[in-house]
C-alpha cells in the first residue's frame, strides 16, 4: 500500500510533465501544498519527491524547494580530455579583439543583478586602493562558503576580473615566457596572454578534468613561468574534478613552486547544492592567485576580488597603478548581492540562471531534434552543445552576425580538432526562440547541401561506371595483361584468402 501511494506522486508528475503543466525549470509545489491536494500524508509527498529525485526528475534546492529538471532523450556529447599539448600561434591582439566581440555572450545578461540601491549619495566617488572593510569582510565570508580561507586585509576589490587578471600576468611573468592553459575555457585568458606576448600552451581537459600525467610531462618539458586554472564551474564545461585530482594538482604545483592564478567567476552558478571544493581552498602554500567576481551587461554592474596570496608584494603596486577600486554605490550592491537572503542575492541568482538553463536544453533539444547534443552540465554560464555536423564558416558568420551576444564558437575556447562541432550558448538569456529559429535554419541548409552533394557525386559515379562499362571491351584487347605464372598465382590466392588455421577455433572458443 505504501508503494502504491508513493508511485500515485510519481504518477501526478507524469501526468503533470505529459500535458506540459509542468516544464523544465519550474519549481514543484510544496510539500503541504501537494498533500494536500492529492490528499496523501506528507511523509508519503517527502517520499515520492525523494523518488523521483533519485531519478533525475527534479532537484532540491536548499531554502528554495524542488525544481523540475531537464530529461535528455539523446545520448549527451562527450568531451574528452586532449591526448597532447598544443602550442598556440603568436596572434597578438587578434584573439582579443575576437573575444571582445564575443563579451556579451561570456557575462550576465540581467539589467538588474548588481544595480544600485540607492543607499548613498555618493554614487560617482571611488574608494581608493581595495575598498571599503566591511565590504571586504563580506567578501571573505562568502569565500568561507567556498572554503576558502581569508582575512579582509587581504582582499583587493576591483571593477573589471579581466583587469585584474591582466595586472597579475604583467606583474608575475615576463614577455615570451610560457605560460600553461586548461581549455576549453574563458576564451579571455588565452587571448590576453597572447596579446601580451606570452607564449601559451594548452591542455584540454575532459568531464572529469584533464590527464595529470601530460601535465607533468610538459611541466618537464617546458619552462612554464605561470598556470591558469579555470574554476570548476568556469565558461563553459562545467567540469566537476574529483576531490582526489585537485590534491594531486595541489602537489604538483607546491613542488615547482609554481605560481598560479585560478580563475573562478561562477562558483555562485553551481547547478547542485552544497559546498563547492576549489583549487584555492586546498591551497596550503599560497601559491594561487585566486581571482573571482561577477560581470553583467550593464554599464559599472561587475565586480571581481583577488586574494593575491604569497605574490603580494608582487601584485599590489600592480593593482594600486590602475586604480581599479569600486566606488561606494557599487560596493553596497556587491555587499547586497552576498548576502545570502534578499531579493538581488547571489543565491538568488543561482536559482534563476539555473531554472533558465534547464529550459533553453530542453527548448534547443525539441528545436533541434538529432541535429545537437549537450556535454553534462554541472553549472556555470553556458551551456557546451555539439553539432553533429559543423557549421562551415559562411554559415558561422551569418549566425554571429546578430548573435555574438549570445554564442560562442568552439574554436575560441578549445584548440582540439574537434572544436568546429562546439558552441557555447550564454544561459542567462530571456529569449533563445530567435538563436534557435535562425540556428535550425543554418543546420537545415547545410543538410540540404551535403544531400545535394551527395546526390551530384552519386550521378557522377554512375555516369563514369556506365562508361567504363561501355569502352571495356575496346581498352580490354588493347591493355589486356599477360597471364600469370601458376605458382605467382597460387601465391596471390594464398594471400587474398589465407590457408584454414585451427588454432584460431581455440583462440576464438577460450577469448572470444
């Protein structure tokens, strides 16, 4: 009987999903609420959402409820870690400029998240060097929250992530020096350190990070001055590394001494709930730079942190040349955002870019019926979708050509050979129907000219057999070979169809 009013919840949402009442993205009723309706307990209600919870139906969010999520029909897209490192091309400001282009589709895209809130009148006056302590003390206890241990005095505040990633690199490497990068990630990081001069490495990292062992041999064999980590969460895999490799990674690096900037921009954006491990929480030595914030759209809406760790001395005269500290109005939206209540909170945010990503999927999956799927995605700013033929790069252009804001093509984040078959799509969007209208479009046209394609090359072959077959006798008098020896012939069939082996009956019989 128990079971059976257990299954009577799951058969609701069933029924629920069937008729679309209820949709990726949106959240479930309450438990009072539903028990009440279906007239059941509550703890048969508790037990039929922890049902369909262990299924993958929906999520709990911790002070927030349950949330529907999004059920894939098609096989998710893999993302492999790289087998090689690659050394990229010195493009000077080339990449920076095409990664400028693509900035919207890398930020926030709300008007609203870090608005001012009016509290004081001195909206225009900046704080100089790192900002107000109660601030900063704000700051430090949301990193607590990360596990990441930190003192106020520690802290640099700052406008702009990029500029304070910028400041680091200039103050801790020099020009042609090495400088490793764990892609697909931000584009921003490889494209400012070759604008810079630096010379960048690559490793691609797959779900569950990258191969430590190719780490180590370029570590070896190269004379690497820096590393950049991308965040667990970090544009645009969403990777989630195992406890066990971010310790290795914490080895390594305290063994060379190796100074290292870990970029984590949407550790807030965590598609599951509960505390998030970071390279900069295990970090013993104070060897990570660490560098976090948010970016939106709107104009003097972003901020960012560094904890410069034991490179200090290093960086503060960097960061205090450029005047890069917040002014007050933008310091108490950045306070109000921390804070874990109210309404323009980061927790708050989570919810809502994560209620959004859940239902661009499944809007894109339905649109795009076999023509797309999705690597695994844990959180973050973007959704990482493979096409299963990619676009060629007329067709790459047209999308773009209004559509920069929202995407971004595989090529900027990765330097595999497979990058042409990704995109990364900005989950902070109100409206993707246009993005998918105009992407079904191109994906159509491009079936539609591999189909006529291949239907010319079919006619053609069938053209050249039939007159092959027509001048065969004719060029068959004239070209004809001699015959061959019979011992030469003998030794052609024994190579074309090899003699009868027992031995293979056993071998097949005992493996297989």
């Amino acid at each position: 009987m128990a079971d059976f009013l257990y299954k009577g919840v799951v058969d609701w949402f069933l029924d629920q999903v069937s008729q679309e009442a209820i949709v990726a993205g949106d959240r479930m009723p309450s438990l009072r609420t539903l028990a009440k309706q279906l007239g059941l307990s509550l703890n048969t209600v508790i037990h039929g959402y922890e049902i369909l919870a262990a299924e993958g139906w929906i999520e709990s969010r911790p002070k927030s409820g349950y949330f529907v999520c999004h059920r894939s029909d098609v096989k998710p897209a893999l993302l492999l870690a790289g087998e090689a490192m690659r050394k990229l091309p010195s493009t000077g400001s080339k990449a920076a400029w095409s990664c400028l282009a693509h900035r919207g589709a890398l930020v926030d895209q709300s008007d609203a998240f870090l608005a001012s809130s009016g509290r004081t009148e001195e909206v225009d006056i900046p704080v100089l060097g790192k900002g107000h302590l109660t601030v900063r003390e704000t700051v430090s206890e949301y990193l607590k929250g990360l596990g990441i241990k930190s003192h106020a005095s520690q802290l640099w505040l700052g406008q702009s992530p990029l500029t304070v990633l910028t400041q680091s690199i200039q103050a801790l490497t020099q020009r042609d020096d090495n400088v490793l990068v764990i892609t697909p990630c931000d584009p921003r990081l490889s494209s400012t350190l070759q604008s810079l001069g630096r010379r960048v490495i690559s490793i691609a990292a797959g779900d569950r990070g990258v191969d430590l062992d190719l780490v180590v041999r370029c570590l070896q064999e190269n004379d690497i001055k820096l590393l950049i980590l991308p965040g667990q969460f970090a544009f645009p895999a969403g990777l989630a590394i195992s406890n066990l490799s971010l310790r290795r990674w914490l080895a390594i690096i305290d063994e060379l001494k190796l100074p290292t900037i870990e970029w984590d921009l949407c550790s807030h954006l965590a598609h599951r709930a509960g505390s998030l491990m970071t390279y900069k929480s295990l970090d013993s030595s104070d060897h990570i730079v660490y560098i976090g914030g948010v970016e939106t759209k709107g104009v003097n809406r972003s901020a960012s942190w560094c904890l410069p760790g034991r490179h200090q001395s290093a960086l503060e005269g960097a960061f205090l040349s450029i005047d890069m500290a917040l002014s007050d109005a933008q310091q108490n939206a950045l306070s109000d955002a921390l804070l874990s209540t109210g309404k323009r909170s980061l927790a708050r945010r989570s919810r809502q870019v994560w209620a959004n990503s859940e239902r661009i999927k499944a809007h894109l999956e339905s649109c795009l019926k076999g023509q797309v799927s999705f690597a695994a995605s844990k959180g973050g700013m973007g959704l990482w979708m493979k096409l299963q033929t990619p676009l060629d790069e007329q067709d790459m252009t047209a999308l773009l050509a209004n559509y920069r804001h929202v995407i971004v093509p595989g090529k900027l984040m990765s330097n595999e050979p497979d990058a042409d078959y990704w995109i990364a799509i900005n989950v902070t969007l109100d409206d993707v129907e246009p993005l998918t209208k105009k992407l079904a479009e191109r994906l159509s046209l491009k079936e539609e000219n591999q189909s006529e394609t291949a239907f010319v090359s079919e006619d053609s072959a069938a053209i050249s057999t039939a007159t092959v077959e027509a001048t065969e006798p004719q060029d068959a008098l004239e070209k004809a070979p001699l015959a061959e020896p019979k011992e030469d012939r003998k030794q052609h069939d024994a190579a074309t169809n090899p003699l009868y082996n027992p031995m293979l009956d056993l071998i097949n019989h005992d493996f297989g």
